[in-house]
C-alpha cells in the first residue's frame, strides 16, 4: 500500500513548486495568461462541466499554457451546456457551447494556440449590430 | 444529478453567490444508524424566512432571483427518494445551513461520487474562501482546513494545478 498523502508532503513539494512558478513569472507579464470561465450552474454541472474544467486545469498545465481556469455562474445559455468562456489576452471573450473534452483539446490546440476559431461559438451578434449603428457602417 | 458530490458543487456555488467567505462541507457516512448526510455551512448573507419558504420550489423562486432556481429542489426531490429530507436553516445577514439526509442502505440513494475532484475545483475557483472539509465514514474521520494549506504553502497560491491535483489525491487517499 501507498503512503497516504499529508500536509507534510504538501511541504517538501514546495521548493519544486516555487522555482516552477519563479519560472513562469520570468517568462511572461500575468496579463499574458489565457482566462477560462467555465459556467458551473446547476445547468452546466448537470450536463458534465465538471469533467470539462478538470480536463482544462490538467491539460493547460500539462502543455505549459499560462492559464487561469475558474467557475462562473450560468451565463444564460443553458441549452448549450457545458460552456465555457476563454479570454485571450488583450482580446474579447469567445463563448464556447456543448463543450466535451474533445471540443475542449480542440479549443486549447487550435484557438488557444494559434487563434483559429472553432466550432461551438456562441454568438453574442447583438454587440455587432449596435456597433454597426453607430458606426454608420452596412 | 449521477453524484451526490455534483450535488455539493451545486449548492456550495448558492453559497458562493452569497458571498460567504467561510464555507463548511460535512459528510457523514453511518452505517450503523443507516444515515447519510451532507451539511453545508455558510457565513454568506443568508435568506429571510418567506425565502426559505420559497427556494424549495423550482417554479416560485427559478426567475425571481439568480441565487436559486432548480439546484436546492433537485437535491430535496433525490434526498426524498432516498427515504430521507433536505433541511435549510437561514438567517439574513448570518449565513444558512443546507442539510441533506438520506438513507445510506436505501436503493435509490445516489453514490457521494468524486467528491475530491469536486472540493479541489471549489478551492481552486475560490482562492479566497476558507473551505472546511469533514468526512465522516463510521469510525473514520477526515478533516481538511484550507487555512491549513495556505500556512503550508507560504506564499505559493492554493489554486496551482499541482497543489490542487495534492488536494484531490490527499482527499482520496483518505475516504478510501
């Protein structure tokens, strides 16, 4: 049998884990991170956002990607669920629906990665059209 | 729901919303006395009476207000299921406790599930609230204090994805 895990190992593991992060601060500002919101009501629990966030959390730091991955409340789209919302730096957020774990690697392979758009994007054409108004434009 | 441990992810988000800072989560698994329980405690800013009253019921209370809609009704309809009852005591400005009793023998009692997995993301999510974990599983007995992470770590955030994967695993290693 293992050794059942304490806070005790919890300590020797710091060290490790203070260089790790010492080493990532050196590399980029924090306003280089990629935000994740994963919409966690009871719409999205039930339809599998748990095994979505825990995958992205695992993922993200398993292919070094700077990213901070947190829950949000129900966004409104709850025929969609899971969804999430990513945030790349300096740009608007993308609304993701009827996010698996694959759609999930796809997001973090092409969007995340290289910027390309992915299937599942929720629209939120309503911003369009007013800045469209007021622009005078179409 | 498949996992009453979904179920507390749930419901803990009702008392994140509240803005509780401190937030309890009790299991309490005895065979001998065939009960199973979840408790969870809040120091948020709590309900008046005639809310809950309300909360209860999926059509009064889902599009008054965000703060409930069909998560507490969820959990009381599969607590009564299972033989057992939900009670929510609340005060305004104080905090609620929210009590799930079930049958632990009964058929149609849910198993708890990933409970783990379900505290490290509540952790992760909520760096800043004081998460209390006490698992009760007959004469075993678990507790976990993110206050007590946090002075571990010394300065290292509690939502790093290593510390929250130590998290998951302490947890499980514990329950088994």
């Amino acid at each position: 049998m293992t050794k059942i895990k304490s806070l005790a190992d919890l300590k020797k593991m710091k060290d490790n884990l203070q260089s790790k992060i010492a080493l990532r601060e050196k590399s980029d500002s924090p306003e280089g991170r990629v935000i994740i919101k994963v919409a966690m009501a009871t719409c999205g629990i039930a339809s599998g956002s748990k095994e979505v966030m825990e995958y992205l959390v695992d993922e993200l730091d398993k292919r070094n990607i700077d990213a901070i991955v947190t829950q949000t409340g129900c966004m409104g789209y709850c025929y969609a669920e899971p969804t999430i919302e990513v945030a790349l730096p300096g740009q608007e957020p993308v609304v993701y629906g009827y996010v698996d774990t694959k759609r999930a690697d796809e997001i973090i392979e092409k969007y995340i990665r290289n910027q390309e758009l992915v299937e599942g994007i929720i629209p939120m054409n309503y911003q369009t059209i007013e800045k469209d108004k007021e622009g005078g434009k179409a | 729901m498949k996992e009453l441990a979904l179920h507390i992810l749930d419901i803990a988000q009702n008392s994140i919303t509240a803005g509780a800072e401190n937030i309890g989560i009790n299991v309490e698994e005895d065979e001998g006395n065939n009960v199973f329980r979840i408790t969870v405690i809040d120091d948020g800013c709590g309900m008046s009476e005639e809310m809950v009253q309300r909360v209860t019921d999926p059509y009064v209370t889902s599009r008054t207000t965000r703060r409930v809609g069909m998560g507490i009704p969820l959990l009381m309809h599969s607590a009564e299921q299972a033989g057992g009852f939900l009670k929510i005591e609340s005060k305004k400005g104080k905090g609620t406790t929210l009590e799930a009793t079930f049958e632990h023998n009964h058929i149609d009692r849910p198993e708890l599930g990933d409970i783990a997995g379900v505290m490290s993301i509540l952790i992760g999510s909520n760096p800043d609230i004081r998460f209390q974990y006490q698992h009760k599983k007959n004469e075993q007995d678990f507790s976990l204090d993110t206050n007590d992470v946090i002075d571990t770590l010394e300065g290292i955030p509690i939502n790093e994805p290593e510390v929250l994967k130590f998290i998951r695993e302490m947890i499980n290693d514990h329950i088994k």
